[in-house]
C-alpha cells in the first residue's frame, strides 16, 4: 500500500509530509517522518556502562538551581567526563528553551544536547501552530515524554538527566522539576535541587546557604558557591577556572523572561568566592 508521507509534490524538495496538517507536537512529526533523527536512535545497542557506549560517551556532571524571590535560577558547570579523563573544559549545559523556561543537562552529553535542541524546537513549534505556548506544566510533562523515549539508550548507558525551570505566569512564581531516567518528572518544592555526579555535595551547601526570599544577586552567588563545593568533593564537576577563564553558566528566569548572565558578571562573581575560599578554606 501506497505510503503518504513517502510521496513528494512534483518539483517539491521536500517530502509530501512536511507540507500535510498535523499535530502541534514535532517530536510526533518527527517521529513520522524521520523517526532516525530523534535523539536515543543512533546509539549503539547492547552496551552497558562499563564496555557499550556509555563507558565512552563524554558525560555532563553538576546542575543546581534554585527559587529566589520574583524568579527562579538554574547553573552548570563546564566540565564533561569520559570516564576518569576530562573531555571538555567548557561545555555549555544550561539552555534557554523558551522565554520562561530553561534547561540544564547532566548525563550523556551528546544526547542531551540533541534533547534539549529538539525540546527547544518542539516549544516553538507548538506556539506557532497552536498561537499560544505551552503551560509551564505542558512544558514539563512534554519534556518528561521526550526522556521516556530516550528510555532504550538510558539502559545502554546512555541516560540523560535534565533539570527543568521555569517561571509560572498564572502563579508568578519561579518552579523547579526533577526527572528520572524513565521520564518520571517530580516538582521540587524545596526551593533548591541539583542533579549530576556532584549533586549531593552541591544540595549539601544549599540547604546550609539557600533562602528563598533571597535576591537574584545573592541566589547567584549562592549557586556559584554549590558549585565550588561540588568541585571541591568531586573530580568529575569542575570549578571556576581563572588561568583559562571559564566560569559557571548561569540563566535566570522570572517575570520579564529567561536571560543568561553575561559572561563578565559571572567572572565577578566566581572570582569573589575563590578568593573568598583563599581567605576561609572551609568555606
């Protein structure tokens, strides 16, 4: 039988599925007509963490983000792993998706990247076709499916572990969701939460330090301290380095939109805390 998405307009350069209604979800496009480009699909089948394609997979390791008052903010560090090398110093792992929400990525690294491209596109999509965007909980729950499909890579070793923020328009509130390797997604309530190898060191020093009726300036420098503290305990989360200049990437996102801090800013900062633990080694 006759497929109609195979077929193509006479003197079309593209496929008759891209000029035919659909549905307002590209991953679901996608999935039709070119189900090889969804992330997850090209990983090597069979694998494990210790010999398959995890054990040589560069990784993401430490996210934090936390709720400070009028907004929510979310930072990385720079460093991937493969294994106990450093694969790259200064890979970018928070992205902003959309104009109240954002993104940060630990696990595999290729992957994830692929996912969060692919949710970013998937949020603009929806808001073209259906002329309003997604909820912040749609937001949520679409990224959420997007892992469940990631599930087979996941088990090869492959896992991805987004954190999600985002500002709630009709609550005026900053949120935070934490998900699993399936795609269980769980609202963080707490005010702070970090994902990553470094993770446990990091929420150790926000639950001593965070508040959430701090300021942006002061959830700022509290996210850059976890994130010095995680690099302290843990060699695969890497802290600010001033020889080559590569600091934290962090976004806020509240009421006027998702703004990535600019690189000089973040510099000020991280600079203050090492100097800082210079002059207080503990901390």
């Amino acid at each position: 039988m006759d497929n109609p998405s195979a077929r193509s307009y006479p003197g079309a350069a593209l496929p008759s599925a891209f000029f035919t209604p659909g549905v307002s979800s590209f991953s679901e496009f996608l999935q039709a007509a070119a189900p090889d480009l969804l992330p997850g699909r090209r990983y090597a089948p069979g694998g494990d963490l210790h010999g398959g394609p995890g054990a040589h997979a560069p990784h993401g390791t430490t996210i934090v983000a936390l709720v400070y008052d009028g907004g929510v903010l979310i930072a990385g560090d720079r460093r991937a792993t493969m294994g106990n090398v450093i694969a790259q110093r200064d890979m970018e792992k928070v992205f902003l998706t959309d104009e109240y929400s954002a993104v940060g990525i630990a696990g595999a690294a290729g992957l994830a990247v692929e996912m969060v491209r692919l949710f970013t596109v998937e949020l603009r999509h929806y808001e073209k076709l259906e002329g309003v965007p997604l909820s912040l909980d749609g937001k949520a729950n679409k990224l959420a499916t997007m892992l469940r499909g990631n599930l087979d890579a996941a088990m090869a070793g492959l896992a991805v572990l987004p954190l999600f923020v985002g500002y709630d328009v009709d609550k005026r509130a900053g949120r935070i969701v934490s998900y699993d390797v399936t795609g269980g997604r769980y609202d963080e309530h707490g005010g702070y939460h970090a994902v990553g190898s470094g993770s446990v060191f990091a929420k150790g020093a926000l639950k001593k330090r965070h508040e959430v009726t701090a300021d942006r300036d002061t959830a700022v420098r509290t996210a850059v301290e976890a994130l010095y503290d995680a690099a302290d305990d843990d060699s695969a989360t890497s802290g600010p380095d001033l020889t080559r200049r590569i600091y934290p990437v962090v976004a806020t996102v509240d009421a006027s939109g998702s703004v990535r801090l600019g690189a000089d800013e973040v510099a000020e900062v991280a600079e203050a805390v090492v100097r800082g633990r210079h002059e207080r080694p503990g901390g």
